[in-house]
C-alpha cells in the first residue's frame, strides 16, 4: 500500500510541506513521484514510525 503526503502528515502530527520535504531528501525508502505527486510505501513509514528519522543522515535541502 502507497500513502499520500496527506496521509503521511496526519502519522506524523506535521505539515504536509514537511513530508514532501522529507520525500524530496529520501527519507521514505521507495517513494516515488506519480502524477506529480508523491506516493509513500507502507513499509518505509512503519520503519521511521519504528526507528525515527534522523535528518542528519539524509542529503541537505536544495535551495530554490
């Protein structure tokens, strides 16, 4: 099952900008743009549910 950013963003109690954010910087292993918009694996949000997100970890924001 894929997720929208919406859906996302209600997990997790944060903005949908946030999880678009996050997808831009590959932090949901197997999200993928469709339609130009993102689709989000079940499995890659119980993992961050699980384990968390460290930010660090993933490549910087590009500026606009």
């Amino acid at each position: 099952m894929r997720h929208s950013t919406t859906d996302v963003a209600k997990r997790f109690s944060v903005d949908e900008s946030t999880i678009r954010r996050w997808a831009e910087r590959g932090a949901f292993v197997g999200a993928k743009k469709m339609g130009g918009r993102w689709k989000i694996p079940e499995a890659a949000v119980a993992h961050i549910e699980e384990h968390g997100l460290d930010l660090s970890t993933l490549p910087a924001e590009q500026e606009a």
